[in-house]
C-alpha cells in the first residue's frame, strides 16, 4: 500500500526492475505514469539487487502518458520503464496499491 502527494514530471524518477513486474491498482486520487521501452533510457542509478531497482533519467518523451484514477490499473513488465506519480494539473493525494510478480 502507498500513500504520496503527485509531483511535477521533473521530481519524478524513471524506474524499471529486473526480477519483478508491477500490478499498481489506483484506489484514490488520479496520476499521470510516463511509459517508456527500458532500453531506450539513460541509467542514472545502476541496478540494485536488493530493491529489484534501476532508476533512468527522463526521455526526450514517453512512449505513453497513461492517466491511472480511481479503479484504474497499469502493468508493468521488465522491459517497461514507468514514471508513476505525476501531477495532472496540481499536487493530489494517490492511494495506490503495489502488487509485485515474479517473472
């Protein structure tokens, strides 16, 4: 379960995990999650094992810009860098469930 205040894009950190995918259910609030292919981002924190992490700076553009709200859901996979937390319009409040897989 997570709890945060979206933010501007620019505060927001690109991420993508090697060992685990992402199921992330919006239960309140709404977001904007960049999408992009992994291999075309830039790593800016190499990869760590123990948080199944690796953290990119931002592309030129995301593949996608999903919005995610109430009831809402996004997959992510190895391969899909996401940006998850952006503000659409003004900082809001998100709850938002996290469910990891192993691949």
């Amino acid at each position: 379960m997570q709890r945060y205040q979206t933010a501007p894009s620019a505060d927001k950190l690109w991420e993508a995990h090697q060992i685990y995918g992402d199921i992330q259910v919006v239960y309140q609030g709404l977001e904007y999650c960049g999408h992009a292919d992994q291999k075309t981002l830039s790593v800016t924190m190499p990869y760590v094992a123990e948080k199944d992490v690796e953290k990119y700076a931002p592309p030129s553009a995301p593949s996608a810009l999903l919005t995610l709200g109430r009831g809402n859901f996004a997959i992510f996979y190895p391969q899909d860098g996401h940006q998850p937390g952006v503000m659409t319009g003004a900082p809001g409040s998100i709850l938002k469930v996290v469910i990891k897989f192993r691949i």
